[in-house]
C-alpha cells in the first residue's frame, strides 16, 4: 500500500505554528452557516479557504482545524473553521454555502468515505479545489489531495508496544471506532497483524465503541463485569481508551489491566504520565494541515500541487519515554 503514496516533511517552522496555535490567534472556533454571496467565476478570484471537520469537541479535529486555519491566514488567506458533526447531511450543506461563497480551496476531514464523494464532486465541478486530510474518500482523482496518517504503521507501533510490554502474553478487549469509519477498520487490522503473530496473545472480544469516551466507558464497563482477567485493552482512538481508563479504575483494576489508544490527544498523554495508559500512536495533525494548506497555496497559485493525490504521514508512538515532549498533536525534538 505504502510503495503508491507518499510520507512528507513540513516546510513550515515548527517554532512559528506553536506560536501562533498557543497564542490563540483566531479564538474560539464557532459553526456559522457560511454567508451567501455570488459565486465568482472560478476560485482562483476568491482568497476564502473553508475547513469543514468532525466535531471540535474532540481535541484531534478541533486541533487540525486550527492548524489549518492559522496556516492559510500566515499565507494571506481569510479562512472560516466548521464542523459537520459526522452527519453527511450537515456536511453537504457546509459544502454548498463554501461553493456559494466561491471558496478559493476546501479543507475536509470528511464524514464519510462513500457519502462525502458526491460533495466533493459538487465542489470540483464549480472549480474548487478540495483537500482531504484525515480520513479518505474511496474514489481516486477527484480531490486535490489526500493526506492522511499512516494509520497502519501507527496501529502497528501501538500493537507491538502491547505485546512486548506483556512479553508475547495476555488475554485483551478490543475497542473498535465508528463501522462506516475506514480508518476503524485500518487499525484494528493492523492491530491484529502484530498481535495476532502471538500465539499467547488472546483476544477475549471486540466491541464498538463509535470512537465515543462515554460509549467507551460503559463497553469496558460491562466487559469487565462479564470477565475481568484480561491484562489489557487496545483501543482504535484515545477518547474511547479514556473512557476504558476510567472503567477500569471505576473496577479497581489500574494496575493489572493495561490500555493502549491511537490518536495522541492532550487527555491520553495526560493519562500516560499518570501511569494509567500505557501508550497511543499520535497522529500528526498539525502536520497534516499544513500540509494541506501549503499544497492548497500551490495548486491556487500553479493550477497543481506537485504531489502524488494520496500521501501518508507517519505516526509516533508517545509513551512514558517521551510523554513530556509532548505538544498538542506534536513532539518537541529531544
């Protein structure tokens, strides 16, 4: 899968994307309908970038939409960050008011691989580029870009932390995100690629959690309660694996079950430095936005990006070893 795409580097300062996302430089994000106006006749006319994302309530896409908004205002462009909440409906609306405004370029993280292509297609056709970060749409050369974290590669190093932390041995639930999710099946794949090569690693069952902490919480909940001699839980996202930390303090077992997540989000490292997670994949989500951004800039200003559409970018495992490097979906180098 890897020999097809792309891992890039930043080109932007790290030192000034910390500056301008700790200084709060465009507030609290709010989710306005977009304005009305009268489209112009082609995008590049316009200097509007849209970021339309999950729900800002999860520190990872409140993150990434920030990162995309300080980083197409540092190149000169007025920039609006939305959420369609996961609801394809919502999204597609999100996306006719960006069309209506005559966006320059859109930034996604969209809310479904199948449902979103009909929306980014729309946009396409009114000549406005769409960049997809995060997750991924199934058809190729319609968006722009695709520029998502190796999620396999992340999954991977998270999985095999868990195994050679429990020396090849255990019994262990599975927290599995949202079905329609592509990204939930991804890494529980590459979960069971490192696991399942332990012929005393066993999975005692899998339950999903809709990348919920609340959801989360109850799942572990009721599984310990049915079988509580399991030594660890692997989660497909950290608000999921929150929610198991705290069902398994709720049964008194913090030190005898371990809880591994995916994502890198401030709750999870907080929970790592406590001792009370073992470990998460962080995916870089400041990176990957300006990343969009940047190659957005480039196709607005050349009429290409000079990439290939679909890029992957690594994960780090963040764990009691470089839990205090940490920075908001970014790791300070040693």
């Amino acid at each position: 899968m890897t020999s097809t795409i792309t891992s890039l580097s930043s080109s932007m300062s790290r030192v000034s994307r910390r500056s301008v996302l700790r200084a709060g430089a465009f507030g609290a994000l709010t989710i306005p309908l977009l304005p009305s106006m009268a489209a112009c006749s082609k995008s590049g006319d316009s200097n509007y970038f849209a970021v339309i994302t999950p729900s800002h309530d999860n520190p990872f896409f409140k993150t990434e939409a920030e990162a995309a908004v300080a980083a197409a205002q540092a190149l000169g462009y007025t920039a609006d960050a939305f959420s369609h909440d996961d609801d394809v409906n919502k999204q597609s609306e999100l996306f006719d008011s960006a069309i209506s405004r005559n966006a320059a370029a859109i930034i996604v993280d969209n809310a479904g691989a199948d449902s979103t292509e009909g929306a980014v297609r729309k946009a396409v056709e009114a000549g406005i580029p769409v960049f997809l970060i995060d997750r991924e749409i199934n058809t190729a050369g319609l968006a722009a870009a695709q520029i998502v974290a190796n999620n396999s590669q992340g999954a991977a190093l998270v999985a095999e932390k868990l195994a050679d932390t429990l020396q090849g041995k255990g019994r262990y639930y599975e927290l599995f995100g949202r079905e329609t999710d592509t990204n939930a099946q991804v890494r529980s794949t590459a979960f069971h690629s490192v696991l399942d090569q332990y012929p005393d690693m066993e999975l005692a069952g899998t339950e999903t959690a809709n990348w919920d902490q609340q959801l989360g919480y109850q799942k572990v909940e009721t599984l310990l309660q049915r079988d509580p001699d399991v030594q660890a839980i692997i989660c497909g996202n950290d608000t999921m694996a929150v929610g198991a930390v705290a069902a398994v303090q709720q049964a008194g077992k913090t030190d005898d079950i371990l809880v591994i997540g995916f994502d890198g989000s401030p709750d999870a490292v907080k929970a790592i430095k406590e001792g009370t997670m073992l470990a998460t994949g962080m995916q870089p989500a400041v990176h990957i936005s300006e990343m969009a951004v940047e190659q957005a800039d480039a196709y607005i200003k050349n009429g290409e990006t000079g990439k290939k559409e679909k890029q992957l970018v690594d994960c780090i495992l963040i764990d009691e070893s470089n839990a205090d490097r940490y920075t908001l979906f970014e790791l300070e180098e040693g």
